[in-house]
C-alpha cells in the first residue's frame, strides 16, 4: 500500500472501518460494542474473549467479519473429548510410508472456538499457546500460523456444569473480554425480519490481508502523550488490592487486580480506537473506551462483592 504520509494512512484506515462496519451492518444487526471491540483486537493483533448465552449470532459475527476482510475462516466446536492433535493437526503416513504433516482446523486467518470452557485444559493449553507464539509444533518441528491470526474463543455464561474454566494466567492472554447482550425489541424484530426469507445478504471485501498487515503495524506507530500512559498504568494499578494506589472499592471487593498486561493492551487498544475515531493520538477518553473489556477478566472480585451483589463492571466504572 502506497500512502504519502502516516497522515493520510491514518484518514484511509477511518475510511476503509466506515466502510467495513457497513458491509457488517448488512448482515449483522446492533452489537455496535461487540463489532468495535473485535475488529479494535484484530487490528491490535490480540484476540478477545466473547461471553454470550446461545443464539445471539457469535459465529454469524465472527464469519461476516472474516468475509469482509478476506480472510480464511475456521470454527472448532470445542468439546470433552478433543485432543490438542484434533486442532493443531497431526503427522500421518503416507503412500510411500513418510510421515507428513497434516494441518488442523488453527491453520486459518480468524478462528472460533466455539465454547472453549468444554474442553480439558491439555486442549485450551495447546490453543492458547498458538495464541501466543503463532506457531504450533508437532512432531518435534515448529510450523508457522498463518498472519494475521487471530482467536475469538466463545463461553456460555449460564450453563457451567461439565466445563473446564480457563484459569486466570490464561484468560489473560485474551486482549479482550467482550459481553454480548440481547438485542432490543428494534433490533430483534429486523433480525427476524432478516432472516426468515430466502434472501440472503453477502459483505463485500474491504480489507485484504496486505492492507490489514500494513494497517496492523500502523496502529503501533500512533504516538501517545505522556499523560496518557500515565494515566493507563494508573488506571491498572487501582485494580490491586493491598497497594498504594488501590482505591477503598477494591481493597473491600477484589481479590486479586490486573497485571502488567493490561496496561499494554490499554495502550495498544486506546491507539486503534482513537485511528478509529479519526484522531491521530489517543487521549484519555480512548483508553476509558476499551477499559472495561480488557480489565473484565483480569480484576477478581472477592466473596465480599459476590454477597452483596457487587459485580466486576460497578468495580471498573468507580477507577475512572
């Protein structure tokens, strides 16, 4: 991609997120919030966590978004019995009885795991480690994931018996935390409206995998101003109980705060939302704008919250 300045990079990224949230928008009804923060991930190279109750169109989601930027696309529906080879792939023999590697479903662009908290943790293990290395290694030998990779991982926040929570080392590798919520009367009723004909709506490509690897880099090279990391570590450094910066709420409610992490990702999330939005350095409304959804699963509320029906975002809302 050929731009004269970062100036003019910055004006084609806003432009080309106009247009990919309209190609989106022909498909996918509301979830606004959970659109922003899933291509913000993508473009922040991180991947997000999704929580949402059955039916509320996460793998429609995930699937319109990997067509609208041209990207391969794979679900894992992840269940008790799958074994880390059942993802990352495995060697087989064979017509000249050689062992070759045969790849599993993790080699694609985007990837749902669809309800990773049914799977035993040998299987998450091996996921999260793709996650964070982008490789796999089978055999003794590395094999490299395709770029840009990225994970949206799916929980069922209702129905918990017969899963295996991811622990809180785990969970931290997820950039973000993302709740999907019911739609509005509004919004139900045109999904309904959409989906109970034989008409069917297609997102046109607005991003191929060059200009999102360009774009990528892009976000990294935002400047920020001095109060605005200050601010961010400040931010963190309030979710921990027992230090100098925790405030009254959370040295009462939380048992455990977020770590180093989370400011990264605060920073690097407050860079593609402020590009988002058309500004060329984010401030500190940018950072307040992702905060809650990298700072949901990192910050351990105490049995104290659990009985008085304290829940995680009141927490988050009273550090701003």
């Amino acid at each position: 991609m050929e731009f004269k300045n970062e100036v003019e990079a910055a004006e084609a990224f806003k432009e080309h997120i106009k247009n990919l949230k309209t190609e989106i928008a022909r498909v996918i009804v509301g979830q606004d919030t959970v659109v922003d923060g899933v291509l913000t991930s993508i473009f922040c190279k991180g991947h997000s966590l999704l929580v949402g109750v059955p039916g509320l169109a996460k793998t429609l989601l995930v699937k319109t978004i990997s067509e609208s930027l041209d990207l391969s696309f794979n679900r894992i529906q992840f269940t008790p019995d799958l074994m880390p080879g059942d993802i990352t792939g495995s060697e087989i023999l064979d017509d000249h009885k050689n062992f070759r590697f045969s790849k599993g479903p993790l080699f694609a662009n985007i990837i749902l795991a669809d309800e990773i908290n049914r799977t035993p943790p040998k299987t998450q293990a091996a996921l999260l480690e793709a996650m964070q290395e982008k490789t796999v290694t089978v055999g003794g030998t590395n094999h490299l994931l395709p770029n840009p990779f990225f994970v949206l991982a799916t929980q069922n926040p209702i129905e918990q018996e017969g899963t295996y929570p991811l622990p809180e080392a785990q969970l931290d590798r997820f950039m973000f935390n993302l709740y999907l919520d019911y739609p509005s009367f509004e919004e139900e009723l045109q999904v309904v409206k959409n989906t109970t004909t034989n008409k069917t709506t297609t997102p046109s490509k607005v991003f191929g995998e060059r200009e999102i690897l360009y774009f990528q880099d892009l976000v990294r090279k935002v400047p920020v101003a001095e109060n605005v990391y200050e601010y961010a570590v400040k931010l963190v450094s309030k979710t921990r109980p027992g230090y100098a910066m925790a405030t009254a709420d959370v040295n009462k409610y939380v048992s455990y705060g977020a770590g180093p992490r989370a400011s990264q990702y605060l920073i690097m999330g407050a860079k593609c939302n402020a590009l988002m939005q058309g500004k060329y350095s984010p401030d500190i409304e940018n950072v307040q704008a992702i905060a809650e959804a990298v700072l949901r699963h990192r910050v351990l509320k105490n049995y104290k919250a659990e009985a008085e029906g304290i829940s995680i975002t009141d927490i988050i809302k009273n550090l701003y």
